[in-house]
C-alpha cells in the first residue's frame, strides 16, 4: 500500500515503466501520453532533473506531491489543487448493461473523441496517447462519444480508475457507473485493486463512495510550465 504514496513516481519504475522518459531522479510519461511526472523525493536536486523533460516551450508537467509545493526557481505555477486518493475496499455488485446501450471498448480510431470529451469536460490530463495506459470504455449517442472510463497508472497491485467524463446533456442517466464498474471489474479479475484521484471539491466523490471507494489520503496538485517560456506560450492542454 505504500507504493501508493508517490503513485505517478512508482508506476514510472515498475509497471509502466516501459513508458518511462527520465532517471532515477525524476521521470514522466511520453508528452503525447500526458503531462504526469515523479520523483523519489520533494529535493532540488530531483526538481532540476525533472526541469530536464520538459519537452518544449508550452509543456506542461503535473506533479502529485505529499506537501503543498514550495516556489521552486525555474518554474511557474499554472494550476494547483488539493486531490483525495480513493481506494476500494468494499465490493459493490455492477449494474446490468442495458440492452439498446451502445456501450464499446474503445479504440485508437476513438482517440480524437476522446480528446475532444475531456477537452470539454476536464476529467484530468487527456491526450492523444492516453488510450496506451490502459482499456477504455465508452458509450455512444447517434455514433458520438459522450461517456468514458478507463484506467491510467499501473502499480504493483494496483490499477488506478481515470478519464471518467460524461457531456452535460449525458449527464443523470448513471453513464459514470457504469463504465467504472465495467473497468472496476476488469482490474479486480486481473488480481489487483482499483483506486482513483479525485480534486477535494469534486461532487463525484459521493458516487467513488457508493461504488466502494474510500479516500487514503490527499495530495496537492501541481501544473507547472518551465519559466523559460515565452510569456504569450499557450499552456499545452492541462485536460
């Protein structure tokens, strides 16, 4: 349960590790994966090896850390924010799949709609690549995507739950339920634990609650951009 503690840092060197841009220092996933990155330790020394995967002027790396982040030389604060860490230690039977519901496992060819939902509803960094992490699930209206859930960091144990977005006009039909208990179900056959971040004012928290989640403990947020960027850089999508 510990490795649970610097997540994004420990799937970089064991399960995901495969996707690892970095050192021992500090690593990230691949900028088309997404902006998520980890280090050992909140040190100086880590940070500047993290300031080194920076892969352009208008990137963006995020970090998860234990302490809100100290002003740190070389970079600027674009968001920040504190995260519950929710893992499921209570069971909860799936819903059916109804029958007229056009419920798929999603593909690279859905990765543009995809894009374009967490563009529009902002469930955490989403880029083009994210499908790599892991299974997605989504539900289509008339052929357009309007639901998803899947799965993002890869520990020893644990699966975390992620990209869970529905468009406001989906929204009240339980569209998020059910795609989190089909990807729920996914990881507990595979032998290992789900578990989620959530931003602390979030009302979805109550529904992570009613499929079994229970928050670990909070982490603080952090969207940093290198401060060698041009002032007038657009912020690479932070969604």
């Amino acid at each position: 349960m510990n490795l649970l503690d610097n997540p994004i840092w420990n799937a970089l060197r064991t399960r995901q590790s495969h996707l690892a841009l970095g050192n021992d220092r500090a690593r990230r996933y691949p900028a088309e994966i997404g902006p998520l990155s980890g280090v050992p330790e909140e040190t100086p020394a880590c940070y500047e090896a993290l300031h080194a995967l920076f892969a352009g002027p208008t990137d963006v790396l995020a970090l998860f850390a234990l302490h809100p982040p100290e002003p740190i030389p070389g970079w600027t604060l674009l968001r920040g924010g504190a995260l519950y860490q929710m893992v499921r230690n209570t069971r909860v039977a799936s819903d059916p799949v109804p029958a007229n519901l056009d419920l798929r496992k999603l593909t690279d060819d859905d990765a543009p709609a995809m894009v374009a939902l967490a563009e529009a509803t902002e469930p955490g960094p989403f880029r083009l690549r994210t499908l790599e992490l892991g299974t997605f699930f989504g539900i289509f209206h008339d052929n357009r995507l309007v639901s998803m859930a899947g799965k993002r960091m890869h520990l020893p144990d644990f699966v975390e739950v992620s990209g869970v977005c529905t468009y406001p006009e989906a929204r009240g039909r339980g569209y998020a339920r059910l795609l989190m208990s089909l990807v729920i179900d996914e990881i507990e056959r595979g032998g290992d634990t789900a578990f989620l971040h959530v931003l602390t004012d979030n009302p979805a928290i109550r529904l992570y609650g009613n499929l079994g989640f229970q928050i670990r403990q909070t982490f603080h947020f952090a969207a940093l951009r290198s401060a060698d960027a041009p002032q007038d850089a657009p912020a690479a999508h932070l969604h």
